[in-house]
C-alpha cells in the first residue's frame, strides 16, 4: 500500500508542475499579445487560427518599429520610380536596399529565361519584389497589413 501512495504522490506532483508550467506559457504569450496589439494599435475583433499562427511564427525579438521601417523602404522605393532594366545592376539595386531594411530582412536575386530578372526582399510576412520582365518593370509591396501594393512602368515596344 505504501508503494501506491508513493506513485499517487509523484503523480500529483508531476500533474501540479505542469499545470504550472502551462499557466506560465498562457500568461506569457497573453502579455505578448497585448502588447503587440498596443504597439500596433490593431484590435481584431475575432482571431482566427491563421492570425494565431502569424503571430506564434513571430520571433520575439522583433522590435515594434522593424515592420513600419520596411512598409517606410518599401515606400521610397516606390518613390524613386526605379527603372533599371540592365541585370548586371541587380546586385546594387539590392544592396541600397537591403542596407537600409531591418537586419533580419531576407533577400535574393532570381533571373529566368528571356532576360527576365527580379530582386526579392521579405520581412517576416512583409515582402517587396523589383521584377523587370519583357513587358517593363513591376513593384509590388506586400504591407505589414497584408494589403499590397503595385506599381508598373510598361514598356512600348
């Protein structure tokens, strides 16, 4: 009988540290929403699992302003009306970018058939593509909204 009383008492115990292991994470990620959601000031009125996702994909670590740096990039950018259709300038185009996006910011070059080229550029769920192709030159910015953003200049051939 003794022994039973043994196990009876380490599962309890088991069962009471990891209740309190779970309530710490809930409160946790509680105070972690709540201050995302101050910093952002956006209330969703319903979250839906994707939102949740979205949210636990995010590292900790990014800091409030990072996603408004890249939507302000994204808008210069927009602003400078680039029209650089030489692929061998792809690598500037990239570097005077990236330099001043958030340091976790991801990028790559991609050329495809026909002189076609893009430079790409992502932030988390945020994303800006240079894409010059046979019928001109295309932008387009995904916001840290998620509403996106186009700009084109065709080519008269």
């Amino acid at each position: 009988m003794s022994l039973l009383n043994v196990l009876l008492l380490i599962c309890l115990v088991l069962v009471v540290v990891s209740g309190r292991i779970i309530w710490k994470k809930i409160r946790k990620s509680a105070q972690y929403r709540k201050r995302m959601l101050k910093d952002t000031k956006v209330v969703p009125a319903v979250v839906s699992p994707t939102d949740e996702q979205r949210e636990t994909s995010r590292v900790d670590d990014v800091d409030a302003f990072e996603p408004q740096l890249f939507d302000d990039i994204a808008a210069l950018f927009f602003e400078q009306e680039v029209q650089i259709v030489n692929p061998a300038k792809a690598l500037q185009i990239q570097e005077n970018v990236l330099k001043k996006m958030p340091a976790k910011t991801v990028t790559h070059i991609r050329n495809m058939d026909l002189n076609e080229w893009s430079v790409y550029w992502s932030f988390y769920d945020q994303s800006l593509e240079y894409y010059v192709g046979r019928y001109g030159i295309f932008s387009t910015h995904v916001d840290r909204f998620g509403q996106e953003h186009k700009q084109e200049f065709t080519r008269s051939e």
